[in-house]
C-alpha cells in the first residue's frame, strides 16, 4: 500500500527517504532501520520507468582513462565494486522472488580502427585485476556476431532486468517489513539545521526527522553544485516482437561500442530488441522530445548497419535525461550545508549498480562504521 502526506506535520523519527531509493532503503532495512520512504511522483514513473536497465560492471569512463584521473588502485576498486554490486544484486532479487533479472555477458566493439589500441589497454589493465574478459579480434568478431568491427572485449559479467518492476517489487517486500512509502508527494523546501530536517510539500505540508538522504538523481540540480554534472538526453526504441528468441551470440548477450555518444543494445524476454543511446546535450524537455522521430531513424539505421538480416520494426520509442560526471563515478555521502542529510547519486549508465554501492555507504555511515570506499564518491573528491 502506497500514501500520500495530507494536512499535517508528519513526526517521521528518525530517517526518511525523498524519491525513494528503493535499493538504499532496502539494504536499511535488512540492517535493521526503519526508513520512510517519500517520492515526488508515482512510484518509478521518473528515470526508473526509462532506463533499459543493462547492468553492467564497466564504467561510462574506461579504466584506463580513469586511472589516468583517479589513479589506477582507485579506478580498479571502482571497476571491482560494480563487479560485486552485480553479484549482490543476483542474490537480492532471489531473496525477494523476482524473476525478470537475467545474467547475460556483455560485448563492447571497437567502432573505429582507432579504437582497437584502447580495447587492447583496456584488456590489459583489466587482466591485472583479474577481472574475467576475453580480448576478440576482426575475425573473432566477424565469425561470432555476423559484424565487422575492429575488436572488441566480451565479459561474462553482465545482467538485464527490468528496472520499473523491481523496484515495486523491492517496495512490496519493504511494505511487508512494515516501511511506509509515500508517492506523489513532491517536496519544494529544504530546512537543515543541528537538530534535523524539516521538508515542505507542495501543498504546504511539514515532514520532520532526524536525517534525510536524497536520491533525486538529475534534479539534484536544485541541490547542489551544478557544475558536477552536465545533464545529457538519451534516445530508446523497442522493436516489435520477434517469433523467435536468438538474435545473435552468446544467449543474446548486452551489446555496446566505444563511440561516443555510444550505441548499445539488448534483447527482452519477451522477444524484443531494444536499441539505445545516440546522446545529446540537454537544454529543456521539449527540445529533448522534439528529437525523438529523428533520433528513432538514427538508432533503426545504426543497428541495420550491424544486423541487415534482421527486420527491426519500431513499436515503442521514448527518451530520458541522465547525468554525467566528469569522472563517471556517483557522488555519495555528506554535501557541504546540509547537517543531517545525505546524497546518494548514481549518475551515468551504471545508476542501478551504483546505487548498491551507496546503499552500503550510506548504511555503514548511519551505523557508524568505517566504510574504506566512501572517499572514491566523496562530494571534494
């Protein structure tokens, strides 16, 4: 059962949510805390119903070049923290009985000559962590998936699910250990002081507690520093449902280039391709939806030109605005001038296996222990 904040002063005690992070509440929970969860819009109707949720342990920034950044022990720790967020996210949905959560392998081609070079750097450095990945050539390439590409790398760590589902059926199960949830409750004043947080509803309404910890995702914006992140939009189309089941290989594996923007792609359970990508800059909504009939063309010709054999017919297309950072990483943690508050933004393509990694973040700080990888997605890192 979801509720809504109606005309009173809510006594929240000591913890609540805004937006609902439904994984960080999650792992509260299981730590024994009893968090409230507040969501400005129906449930998973933001970001989460436009994610095509490809869960992937590779960061939108090479671990080459972000550690060139960050230094390589940091930036292979990141690598190594999505790794086992996947892991981890494979035994939760177990443990709450959802079933549209597929491990799948994952292949990112080269998509020029020139990217070869990077591939082989990139194979390199991820041996070295003992990082499990396969380096393949033209050849290799031309043989497996009936395409050209220069290289590519093929990791057997990857998953697919369905980001709109799980996260009610992460709420259902937090519901049932008796944690409130309250949707459509947008908050418009932030009030943070030594004592707590005081929240202030659209509709003039006081929420008080003890700590509050954001997860507002792009429109942290109005929170924080913006010049942490630069807003993009992304474009997605769904095809038609297809009367047989294997496109191309290793069980339909996640498929990704290095261009920039980037193409990726990904097969449904019932039968679908979906295509993504093509990135923009972000200026304003309509700008953004004006684009999607051309994007849509742009994303059908891009896979025509990998997989002419298949017929891809368009039946569903949308679009998202996501964040980028600089390094590609989440911010996590205490921001400066708000006490009592904390951030858990997982920006970029990994905002679902970021996400646990600030649930564990965020649970260890409120339980006072020491977590060693807090200071990677520090706020004045």
């Amino acid at each position: 059962m979801l509720f809504r904040v109606n005309s009173y002063t809510l006594q929240m005690g000591r913890l609540i949510f805004y937006k609902a992070p439904h994984l960080c509440a999650y792992y509260l929970v299981e730590a024994g805390l009893k968090p409230t969860l507040i969501d400005g819009r129906t449930v998973a109707l933001g970001s989460t119903c436009a994610s095509t949720s490809l869960l992937q342990y590779e960061i939108d920034t090479p671990l080459t070049l972000l550690s060139a950044l960050i230094g390589e022990k940091n930036a292979a720790r990141s690598y190594l923290l999505c790794l086992n967020a996947l892991e981890k996210l494979s035994k939760l949905v177990l443990k709450i009985g959802f079933n549209d959560f597929t491990e799948k392998h994952s292949f990112q081609f080269a998509s020029y000559q020139k990217d070869k070079d990077l591939l082989n750097k990139e194979y390199a450095i991820r041996k070295r962590w003992n990082i499990d990945i396969e380096l393949l050539n033209e050849k290799d390439i031309l043989n497996t998936f009936k395409f050209k590409a220069p290289a590519g790398l093929l990791s057997k760590n990857g998953a697919q699910t369905d980001a709109y589902l799980l996260t009610h059926k992460i709420l259902q199960y937090l519901i049932k250990k008796g944690i409130q949830v309250y949707d459509r409750t947008p908050i418009i004043e932030f009030h943070h002081s030594k004592n707590g947080v005081r929240l202030v509803t659209a509709n003039n309404f006081n929420i008080k507690a003890k700590k509050v910890i954001y997860a507002t995702g792009y429109e942290s914006v109005n929170l924080i520093n913006k010049n942490i992140l630069k807003l993009k939009s992304t474009y997605v189309i769904a095809s038609e449902q297809f009367s047989h089941a294997n496109f191309w290989a290793y069980h339909n594996c996640m498929i990704w280039e290095t261009a920039h923007p980037y193409l990726y792609l990904r097969t449904t359970n019932d039968t679908r391709i979906i295509i993504g990508g093509k990135d923009v800059d972000f200026y304003n909504a309509t700008r953004r939806d004006n684009l999607l009939k051309s994007k849509k063309a742009v994303l059908e010709r891009s896979f025509n030109q990998l997989f002419p054999e298949i017929q891809f017919k368009t039946e569903f297309s949308w679009c998202g605005t996501f964040s980028k950072t600089k390094d590609g990483l989440p911010y996590i943690g205490n921001y400066s001038n708000m006490q009592n508050s904390y951030i858990a933004l997982g920006f970029g393509g990994n905002g679902i296996t970021f996400s646990v990694i600030s649930a564990e973040i965020i649970r260890d700080i409120l339980l006072g222990k020491k977590n060693s990888d807090a200071a990677l997605f520090k706020f004045n890192r």
